[in-house]
C-alpha cells in the first residue's frame, strides 16, 4: 500500500511539474504577441478612415484576441497561443490593406 502511495505521490509532483515547465514555456511567447496585437488595435482605432477589409480584419483579430485569453484563463496554453497567432495575423491582414491603401494614394 506504501509504494503505491509513493508512486501516486511521485506521479502527481511530475504532472504538476511538467503542467507548469509547459506553460513557463510558452507563456513569453504568448505575452509578446497578445502585447503586440492590443497595441496594434490601439492604433488602428486611431485611423479615421478604414480601407474595404481592413475593419473586418480588425474585428477578426479583437475576437481571435479574446478567445486567446479566455483559453489562457482555463489553462489551455498551447491552444491560446496559437490563438493568439491567429490574432496577430488577421492583424498583419488588416495592416497591409491599410498600407496598400495609403500607397494607392499617394500614387
């Protein structure tokens, strides 16, 4: 009965040992990019005017963005970060139809 205790004992410490190396792991990764998309939505909210698409991308990333965090509340890391890639993304999108846009103009 001892050694099962002990082995049960030894399983659990290994769980929660490699649960937190797994979200150490990831979670500079995770906090670099969704910094990177909320400053980004904070400028794009600054543009007074919004090239076709470029609004949808917006408010794909903003949701994208949301569902990253909430996985990272329920302790689904690797689902959030890649979520959270996702976001970044959608944001690329919509800064390169706003780039586009500007240089249309000034042609």
């Amino acid at each position: 009965m001892d050694t099962i205790l002990v082995f049960g004992s030894l399983f659990i410490l290994f769980y929660f040992l490699f649960q937190f190396a797994q979200k150490e792991y990831i979670q500079d990764d995770f906090e670099e990019t969704i910094a990177d998309v909320e400053g980004r939505l904070d400028w794009a909210y600054t543009r007074t005017s919004f090239p076709f698409g470029m609004k949808a991308q917006l408010e794909v990333s903003y949701q994208l963005l949301y569902k990253a965090k909430t996985l990272w509340q329920e302790n689904k890391w690797r689902q959030a970060y890649q979520v959270a890639l996702q976001s970044q993304k959608a944001m690329n999108n919509a800064q390169g139809i706003y780039s586009l846009s500007i240089k249309a103009h000034q042609q």
